[in-house]
C-alpha cells in the first residue's frame, strides 16, 4: 500500500476504533486521544494536499466541541473526518479522492 493511503487508512483506524467509540459512548475522550490522531494525520499532510488544511481544521474543531460538552457535534465531524480518510486509503482513487495528484 502507498505511504499516502497507509498513513490515510492508520488515522481512519483511530478514529473509527478508539476515538468515536468513545466519544458516542458519552466515554470521556482524552486528550491523548485527540493527540494521536493529530500525529496520525501529521505523518500524511505532505500527500494530502488542500485536504490537510481541512483535516486539521476539523479535527480541531471537534476537539473543541467536545471539551465544550457537545459530543454529538464531535462526532459528526468525526465521521466527516474518517469518511475523508476512508477515500484517501481507499484502492480506487478518483481525482475527487486524492486531491487530484498523481498516484
């Protein structure tokens, strides 16, 4: 599997096995939660292109509605983020799924 969709299919891993199980159980989702995922989408921003703006805005976001109490709110960014995630590692790019760049 290509570096940019291995690092895509780890980061969707974690949020769909650690993370959004935890925070759609009303479980507190730590910190360190939210910081694994942070190095998990760090380790792809170079094949990400326009999309790692947007991963780390969400990602953040969510962050924030959570420690504010709004878990559903952070788990609808969430998905948004692993359905993202999902079509990076997917094995049938599209121009729409890679961000346009070559494979």
């Amino acid at each position: 599997m290509q570096p940019r969709r291995l690092a895509a299919w780890h980061a969707y891993l974690v949020i769909a096995t650690e993370l959004l199980p935890s925070v759609r159980a009303a479980a507190t989702a730590t910190s360190e939660q939210f910081a694994a995922l942070s190095v998990h989408l760090a380790a792809g921003r170079r094949w990400w292109g326009g999309d790692r703006e947007r991963m780390s805005a969400i990602l953040a976001r969510a962050e924030a509605m959570h420690d504010r109490g709004d878990r559903a709110g952070a788990a609808v960014l969430l998905r948004v983020l692993a359905v993202r995630l999902f079509a990076i590692s997917s094995t049938m790019p599209t121009a729409s799924c890679d961000g346009g760049e070559p494979q």
